[in-house]
C-alpha cells in the first residue's frame, strides 16, 4: 500500500505517508509531544495570542480601539462559525478517516475513524489566525504559523489527509475573512457601546493625561507602523 501511494497515483495518499512515514523512526516521547502540541498546545498559544492582542489594542487611546476589541471578538467567532459550518461539510464530503483504509500507517490516536474531510482543528485554528491578521498583522503572522504546524501534527498522526488539512485552512479563512465586514457592523457598534459603559476598561484602558512628558509636552499620537495594525 505504501508503495502504491507514493508511485505518483495519489499525491495526496503518498503525502500522507510520507509525513506520517517520520513518525515510524522518532523516539517515543517526540510523537507524544507532537500529539499533545496539536491536540492542545496550539489551542493553548492562540488562546493566549487572543489574549494579548486584546491586551494590546484595548490600551489604545482614541477612537480605534472598539473597533480593535470587535476585531479580536470576531477571531474568536469566526472560529466558532467555521467550525459549525466544517459539521455538514464532513457529512456532504464523506471521506473516511486514513484510519479505516490504511492499516500501515502510523496511527498516533487511535479511534479516530470518523468522516475526516475537513479537519476541524485546522478549521479552527486557521479562523482565529486570520481574524488576527486582520487586527494586528505580527500576531496574525505568528498565529498563521501556529495553524499551519497544527495541520502539519495531524498529518504526523495519521490522523488527516493532507487535503483535509488544506480543506480546512480555506473554510477557516474563508469564513474568517469574507463574513469580516458584516460581522464588524454589528460587533463595532456593540464594542462602541461597551466602552461608554461600566465594562469599558474591556474595550479600552483608562485614559492617561496628555501632557505627562517631561516638560509638559503631549504624547504624540501613535502612527499606523506603531500600531502594526493591517489595513
């Protein structure tokens, strides 16, 4: 069977043994850190990455902040919807797990024999990391890293196809990025709204006085490269 798939006939198939292939030579304790990094550790990092570009853009003065906050409220939304959207995609596609119809394979987490087409980790994690992008473009960056090793690990596992993997990252992003604008009218106002309010130190920091410099001279305001926001 693997000499079958990587003869050229399923470029798809041979990838996958190609990458999980890796797995069959390394030590015990790597695979388990491949696994528990993929089940859990990007989800741990994006969750943190989330946390702190919230921190970043809501200790923004001026009128852009709300708008910030919504962006980082909508990575996590985003996130939420592709991966319901990713439910009738499996069930329309049908594709059984490499598990069931390859028995050579490496299998690192066993039991995972559902319909695999599209990966719902990397469903997710791509989501997030392009709602990122769309806010602050150096966190997006890191987390668009993050997605990709993700989709990288379940390969390793045997537990997705390579175009699961890529069938997943285009339902994340697509998600993500073409439902933006009308996510933002709605989540923009409400962020707006919270920061006029009792919970507005969620939305922005407190104020700080305009003339604290040394000589009583204002802060200049912070530019577009200060604020590595994406346009």
């Amino acid at each position: 069977m693997a000499e079958l798939a990587l003869d050229g006939s399923n470029p798809d198939v041979g990838l996958l043994y190609l990458v999980n292939g890796v797995a069959r030579h390394c030590p015990g304790w790597f695979r388990q850190v491949v696994t528990f990094g993929a089940e859990y550790g990007v989800l741990a990092v994006l969750a943190a990455l989330l946390a702190w570009c919230w921190w970043r853009v809501a200790r923004r003065q001026g009128a852009g902040a709300p708008a910030a906050v919504a962006g980082v409220a909508w990575a996590v939304l985003s996130a939420g919807l592709a991966v319901l959207l990713s439910v009738p995609v499996r069930s329309l596609v049908a594709r059984r797990a490499p598990v069931v119809d390859h028995d050579q394979l490496t299998v690192l987490v066993p039991g995972r024999t559902g319909f695999s087409f599209v990966s719902g980790h990397a469903t997710l994690a791509m989501a997030v990391a392009v709602g990122l992008f769309m806010v602050h473009r150096r966190t997006g960056l890191a987390a668009i890293a993050l997605a990709a090793l993700d989709g990288l690990g379940y390969v390793f596992m045997g537990t997705h196809y390579p175009t699961d993997v890529i069938g997943g990252f285009a339902l994340g992003t697509a998600t993500s990025l073409l439902l933006a604008p009308l996510a933002m009218l709605a989540l923009a106002p409400l962020a707006a709204a919270v920061g006029r309010g009792r919970a507005a130190v969620l939305v922005r920091a407190p104020g700080r006085p305009r003339t604290a410099g040394v000589r009583g001279e204002p802060y200049p305001e912070p530019t577009a490269a200060d604020k590595d926001l994406a346009a």
